[in-house]
C-alpha cells in the first residue's frame, strides 16, 4: 500500500501563497520611499508651527555709566574665587586619600 505525502504539495502552496501576498506590502511600501530611500507616513497630519515670540522690550542693562568696578572690589571677588577653589581642591583630596588609606589590602 502505497503512502501519499500531502508535505511536498502542502510546502508548495504555502510558498506560492506567501510569494504573492508578500509582494503586496512591499509595493504598498516601494511606492512611499523616495528617491534617497526615505519613507514616510502621509495619512498623519503635522503639527502647524506656532508662529515665533518676539521681544518687544529691550533688555534693561544696570545703569553703571560705562564704568569698571573698582580695583578693591576685583580684588576681593578674585581672592574669594582662589579661596572657594582651594577648598574644593583640599575637600576632594582629604576625600581620595581617605578612600585611598581605607582599601584592606
């Protein structure tokens, strides 16, 4: 008694079918690229561009009459900057050398 095998022909329609269909999509898509290869979506709407905010004040500048702080000020806002960078320096070293010394070799 002979067997018949229903995979072969079974195998077969199932690629034809696939063939078929899947060149559907692919057109569908082909047709929305550019020439670059991008694609894009056209069924969503983009948003429209709000229109720009423009100042109408001009910008207020301190009344300094065009002149320079003086020499004493400079002078202690740069000694302070040098004392702020000096502790920031002192803190992060006494915090590496307490990680350094804390290791259990």
């Amino acid at each position: 008694m002979k067997k018949t095998y229903f995979i072969w022909p079974l195998f077969i329609v199932i690629c034809v079918f696939g063939l078929l269909f899947s060149q559907a999509p692919h057109a569908f898509a082909e047709q929305e690229k550019t020439e670059t290869g991008i694609s894009f979506n056209q069924s969503v709407e983009p948003d429209k561009p709000k229109p720009p905010i423009y100042e109408t004040k001009p910008p207020v500048y301190p009344a300094t009459d065009g002149a320079l702080p003086h020499l004493g000020q400079m002078m202690t806002s740069f000694i302070l900057l040098l004392l702020g960078v000096t502790c920031l320096i002192v803190f992060l070293g006494v915090i590496s050398l307490r990680k350094v010394y804390s290791i259990h070799v």
